[in-house]
C-alpha cells in the first residue's frame, strides 16, 4: 500500500509528435503523490525546461520560449520528456521551497522517461 504510480504519457504518445497545444498529458495509478516534477531534454541533449505541479495535476505546459526576446523555442527533432511522481513527509505545496526538488526529501516516488516529436 501507498506506492506512487508509474506515470504513463497519454498526449503525446510515446514517440508521437507535441499535441498542437504544446500540453504534456500523463496518468498513475496508485496513491496520489504530493508533487510532480517535469523535466524536458531538447534534442541536442540540453536542458530545455523543467517545472513543478501538486502531485493531482496531471498535465504540464511546455511554454514557447521564442516569445522571450533573445531565446528560442525548444530544439525540433524528438526530445525526452520525465515526470517524477514525489510523496514528501508533511508537504504543503503552498509552502514550496525548492529544497524540496532534493531527493532526500522524498519518502516515495516513481519516475518514467518519455520520447516526443517537436
């Protein structure tokens, strides 16, 4: 009991192309975690982009970042994509504190990686 579910992508598929809304989509079975922590790789292997959302949010934006003046939008070609599933003793995601994104925190936790088309 209490296992944190494996996410599972559901938009996009695994290898599929960015849904035009550019909304990573994924569910878990299990217990719900107190966080999800998203990680996305461009194709060169750079980081392009990395956010938190309380652990009953199953989707994450992957913003256009050429709207930014002097930076581009994530590389094209096929990139990785993670979402970490975190269970933290007596979290508040209120009272986040980015030392929270350390694992000794976490008590629990599941964690899959996840290929896409941009």
């Amino acid at each position: 009991g209490g296992f944190v579910g494996i996410p599972q992508p559901t938009a996009p598929g695994f290898g599929e192309r960015l849904p035009d809304d550019r909304i990573l989509r994924w569910t878990a079975d299990g217990a719900e975690p107190d966080l999800n922590i998203i990680i996305i790789v461009d194709p060169t292997g750079n980081p392009a982009w990395r956010m938190f959302v309380p652990g009953n949010v199953r989707e994450a934006p992957i913003p256009d970042l050429s709207s930014i003046e002097g930076l581009d939008d994530v590389n094209p070609g096929f990139l990785t994509w993670a979402v970490f599933a975190v269970s933290i003793p007596g979290f508040d995601f209120d009272e986040f504190r980015y030392e929270y994104l350390n694992s000794r925190f976490w008590s629990r936790w599941a964690v899959d990686y996840f290929t896409a088309q941009r």
